[in-house]
C-alpha cells in the first residue's frame, strides 16, 4: 500500500493586475460593491502571450523546484481546467511537452471549480494504486477569456493563474495511524443544476466558446450546503473534527461563502486561508493558489493536517484532507 505525499506547491499568476478601481472605470460598478459582496479586491488577467498552458506550465516548474524534483521524474499529469488553449490537445500534454517530458500519461479534467480537488483524488487514486510514482497536480485557469465583459454581474468575480502541486507514492507506514498524505476524498455531482452556472457555447453546439452565465444568488443558496456535506463526510471517514485541522483552504470564489462555510462548520477563523481579495475567482486554480501561499509563507507546516474543498458548475463539489 502507498500514500501520496504532498512534496512541493507553487502557483504562477499572470503579470497585468487588474484593480476594482479599474474595472469600475470601464463598467457600471464600484470598489465598494465588489469588495462588500465579495472580499475581492484585485484579480489578475492573461495578456496575449498568456495561456492556460503557459501559465499551467510555469507553475509546474515551480512547484518541482519546492519539492526537489525533475521533470524526468514526473509519470503522471493532470491538469483540471475549464479554459484550455484548444478543445483538443489536452494542456495537459503541452505541459508534458512543455518540461521535456516523455513517458508516463498526461489529461485533462473537468470540473470546473471543483476540478483540483477532483485533481487531486483522480492522481492519490492512481498512486496508490501503484501504478504510477510521482503526480504533478496542476489547476489553471484563463476564466477572462469566457467571460462576458460587458456583465457586471460576473466579469468582477473572476480572474487567471495556475498553481501545481507535486505528490509521490510512499510506502504507507503501518504503525502510523495518521500517516502523511492524502487521508481521505469526498466527490460529488448533480447535473441538475446546469443552469444555475454554466458557459453558453462549446464545440457541439455553438461551435464558439461562449460566455459564462451564473445566477449567483442560486449558487450562493446552494455553495454552503454543498461545502458543509462533502467536509463532514471528511471528518467522519477519519474521525476528525474541525478542532484537529490546522487549516482550512476552500475555493476562492467569494469572501462570505467562504465565512459563512467556515462558520457552520465550527472552524476557527484564524484557520482559514484567503486569497479570494488578491486572485478573485480563478476557479480550478484557485486552491493551490492559496496552498502555494500559505506554505511559501511559512503558515502551512510539514505534519499540519489541512482540508480542502471546492464547489462548482455542474455542479460539482469535493473535499480531501491532507496530511502535509
Ligand atoms: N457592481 C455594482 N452593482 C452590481 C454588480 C456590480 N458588479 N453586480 C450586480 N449588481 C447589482 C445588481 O444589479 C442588483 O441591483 P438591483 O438590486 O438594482 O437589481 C444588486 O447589485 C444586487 O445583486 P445581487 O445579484 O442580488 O447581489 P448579491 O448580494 O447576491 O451578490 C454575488 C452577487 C456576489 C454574485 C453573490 O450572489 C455571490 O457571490 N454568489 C455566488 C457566486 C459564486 O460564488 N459563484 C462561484 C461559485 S462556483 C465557481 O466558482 C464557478
């Protein structure tokens, strides 16, 4: 039996910032709206030479540069997105291509904002399993290009980066009752609510990539439940409590989702990593992100027991805790 150990996190954002104060200067909004309803302050946005492959692949290097391994190490890519640079190939496979690699696999999957907690599961699955060795997890997003700019209701909640985790099977510990790694995930769908956040376009419809459309106090209603189910399950597969967690890493995607999940669940504040007022929403990427934060500044610490969870389009929401 294996554990997959968390070896190293990195994110990478793209280099224009864009304030509230700016947006508001090109549509019908206000700093004040943006950061009362949301936390967010800030966000950044791919310019021309930016992809989601770019972006995904400069945090790639930097998350094998923390955790002290080579490219050639590497026999297993994932990349969640909802924005890759074509329908087909994978940015997954320009990744791969991107650092030299040659053997092992590389794909993509969707899940949109839950998608590296899906991630993650999918790679902790198959290294387990002992089929592969050593997993570059990657989140990256380019959200900018789908949206519709001339909508205040969404265009002010989202923005662009990429953050990569590596994880390696070890040999699990017998002895250990809480040994280091992927503990446990949670992953759930119900296609029931397409409408509710969805794009109108694709390849098999519109044969266009079409904008993102959300009715955001239906998500709202909905995210807290969603967070709060896929958590307990958590806690009860390991018989942990919100007192054993170290941190609490959610996705990013609004200030009060995020308090009020915190909230419900009895985790302290002073637990909970934010980065939702500097990134915005930057869907899949918005995660690793936040680890790549917390553990570059010292706050995340080898043996802290951390959570995270997503919810998302789809919808789709999950969990996993991670022995760091
Ligand atoms: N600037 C100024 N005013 C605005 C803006 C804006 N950017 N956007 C909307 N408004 C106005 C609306 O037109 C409305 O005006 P009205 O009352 O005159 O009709 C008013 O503000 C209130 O709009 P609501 O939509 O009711 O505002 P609400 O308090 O619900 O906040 C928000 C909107 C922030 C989108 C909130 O519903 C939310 O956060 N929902 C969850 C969305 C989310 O997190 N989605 C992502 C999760 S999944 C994923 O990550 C893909």
């Amino acid at each position: 039996p294996f554990n997959s150990v968390v070896l190293g996190v990195a994110g990478h954002l793209p280099s224009k910032r864009v304030s509230n104060a700016e947006l508001a200067e090109r549509i019908d909004t206000s700093d004040e709206w943006i950061v009362q309803r949301t936390g967010i302050t800030q966000r950044y946005i791919a310019g021309p030479d930016e992809t989601t492959s770019t972006l995904a692949t400069a945090a790639a290097r930097k998350a094998l540069l923390a955790a002290d391994r080579a490219p050639r190490d590497i026999d297993l890519v994932i990349v969640a997105t909802s924005t890759p640079d074509y329908t087909f190939p994978s940015v997954a496979t320009q990744v791969q291509a991107g650092l030299g690699i040659v053997d092992g696999v590389a794909f993509d999957l969707q899940a949109v904002c839950s998608g590296f907690v899906f991630a993650v599961a999918t790679a902790d699955k198959f290294l387990r399993s002992g089929s592969h060795r050593c997993a570059l997890v990657i989140g990256a997003e380019t959200f900018s290009r789908l949206l519709n700019w001339e909508d205040r209701t969404t265009c002010v909640l989202f923005g662009d980066g990429a953050g990569a985790m590596v994880l390696e099977a070890r040999e699990a510990a017998a002895e250990t009752e809480m040994p280091r790694g992927v503990i446990t995930s949670h992953l759930r769908s119900d296609g029931r609510h397409r409408d509710k956040l969805y794009v109108d376009g694709g390849p098999s419809t519109t044969q266009s990539t079409g904008h993102l459309r959300m009715e955001g106090r239906d998500v709202f209603r909905h995210a807290v439940g969603m967070v709060e189910d896929v958590v307990k399950a958590a806690f009860e597969a390991t018989g942990t409590g919100p007192d054993d967690l170290d941190w609490f890493v959610p996705h990013q995607a609004n200030r009060r989702i995020i308090d009020a999940s915190a909230t419900k669940l009895g985790i302290a504040p002073e637990k909970v990593v934010t980065t939702v007022q500097l990134h915005a929403n930057t869907s899949a990427a918005s995660i690793p992100l936040a680890l790549a934060e917390a553990c570059g500044d010292g706050r995340i610490k080898p043996g802290h027991l951390v959570m995270i969870e997503a919810m998302g389009g789809g919808f789709t929401w999950g969990s996993a805790l991670i022995r760091w």
